[in-house]
C-alpha cells in the first residue's frame, strides 16, 4: 500500500510540474509579449515598424522655406491708343449732344489726328448749340486753315475775337490768316491785339514782326523780332539778325521776308517749317 502510494503521489507530482513549467513559460511569453506591445506603443513609427531594431532613427523633418511678404504695387493705367481715345470723346459727344466744351475738344482732338472732316462736323455743331462760343468758332477757323481756305478762317476768328476779344490765340489766328490774303494792314491790327495781352507768345511777336516788314514798318519790326528772340523764337531770332543794319525805313523798297509764309503741321516745332517766318497757329484751351 505504502509503495503504490508513493508512486502515485510521483506521478503526480511530475505532472504538476510539468504544468506548472508550461504555464510559467506561458506567462513569460505573455509577459514578453506584453513588454513588446507596450515598447511597441511608445515607439516612434518608423523604429516601431522595425521590429526590435532600437537603432533605426526618424528621418529629420525639413523645414517649409520661409516666405516673405510681398508689397502690392498699384497697377498703372493702361496705355490707349489714339484711336480708343478720340472713339471715347466722339462717344461721349454723341451721348450729351448739347455740350459745347465737349465738342470743341472732339473736334481738336480729331484736328491734330488730320481728321479735318470730322472735326468740322463736331465744330459745326458746337456752334449749332452755342453760336456765342469763341471756342467754337477758333476751333472752325483751324479746321479752315488747315484746309488753306483763309477767306473762312478770317472770317471764323473775327466771330471768335468778338466773343472773346482777350484771346490772343484767335487774334494771333486771324492776323496769319490776313498775312495769307495778303491784307497786312488790318494783319498788323490783328497781330498787335494778340501781343498786347498779358501774356504773348514768341510767335505773336515774330507774326507781329513779319506784318510790319510787309508794310514796310522796318523799325517796328525790328523791336518785335527781339521780342520773339528773347523769348526763345528761332526765327525771330534768324529775322533780328537779318534786319540789323537797316535804320532808315524805305518805302520805295520794303526788306523783303525771309520767306514765304508756311503752315506747320499741327505739333511740328516752329524751328521745322523750311524757314517759314510765321508761326504756327497755336491751340487755346477748351471752353475759352
């Protein structure tokens, strides 16, 4: 009894320790694996995914390149084109028919794009709502120079100087378009209202100046010459030195002018028209 006993209670014992071995290794394998899921949680992803290669580093993360702010410049306006431009004015004309100044500038704008049929056409109609304006009928007058009719001209510039006898523009207009015809005497009247404003041009006095040489008026014109010089005329400067010398008046026989007298392209410098001694006839300000 005593000996089946014993061998009972090995038996026994043997298999409880065989168990107790296996749960223990069980249990460190759990534990191990526990140690490794929690490593694994604390880990970086990068070292994470490598398993149990602790070495493996993150990659450095590469900083965005610093962007400075930039100022914002107004944009310019846009450049337009000569065509655009008057397209817009004869617009607006057309849109306020009954606005004077707004045709006078239509009809010069289209005067200095050599457009001379239209701009007689927006002139003509300034005058149609306003026969009182002396910027109308200056503003016919120099579509009329520029088609060489100076019979019209004269005769739009005296309507100009009897609305408005302090322009000097409209009395130095019509004192070229009286050269032109030849009728000096009443051009000296003419030129000398333009110069005795409050402020002349060069080229009034040097016209003024060409006006007395043709009436033979040789000392006048001298003085009006110098006047031109002075304030920066060319040809009243070529004309002094052309009449220095002469002192005495000779009715017989007047000093001839330089030259015949020329009309300069609308923006041509006075300097430019062949030696041309009168001036180009000059532009006044809308509305005047």
């Amino acid at each position: 009894m005593f000996r089946r006993l014993s061998a009972w209670h090995i038996l026994t014992a043997g298999l409880i320790g065989l168990s107790s071995a296996a749960c223990g290794s069980g249990a460190r394998e759990d534990a191990t694996s526990h140690e490794k899921t929690s490593v694994a949680s604390v880990m970086p992803p990068s070292v994470a995914r490598a398993g149990t290669e602790l070495t493996s580093v993150a990659p450095a993360e590469v900083p965005a390149p610093k962007v400075e702010p930039q100022p914002e410049i107004e944009p310019g306006p846009a450049v337009k084109t000569r065509d655009e431009v008057l397209d817009k004015l004869v617009f607006d004309a057309e849109r306020d028919p009954d606005d004077v100044h707004l045709r006078v500038r239509v009809a010069r704008a289209l005067l200095d794009a050599g457009k001379l049929r239209e701009a007689r056409t927006h002139a003509e109609r300034a005058i149609e709502v306003d026969e009182k304006s002396p910027g109308a009928w200056h503003t016919l007058g120099r579509v009329e120079l520029a088609e060489r009719d100076f019979q019209a001209a004269a005769a739009s510039f005296q309507r100009a100087v009897e609305e408005d006898a302090d322009n000097s523009y409209a009395w130095n207009n019509l004192g070229y378009a009286l050269i032109e015809q030849q009728k000096f005497e009443e051009a000296v009247e003419a030129l000398e209202s333009a110069t005795s404003g409050t402020s002349p041009t060069p080229f009034m006095w040097n016209n003024l100046g060409m006006a007395y040489e043709h009436v033979d008026r040789i000392r006048e014109a001298r003085a009006a010459y110098r006047q031109a010089a002075q304030g920066g005329s060319t040809k009243g400067q070529a004309n002094l030195d052309r009449l220095e010398g002469v002192s005495s008046l000779v009715p017989s026989s007047p000093v001839a002018p330089s030259s015949t007298e020329e009309v300069v392209p609308p923006g041509q410098d006075e300097s430019d028209s062949n030696g041309s001694a009168v001036q180009t006839p000059q532009d006044e300000e809308p509305g005047c």
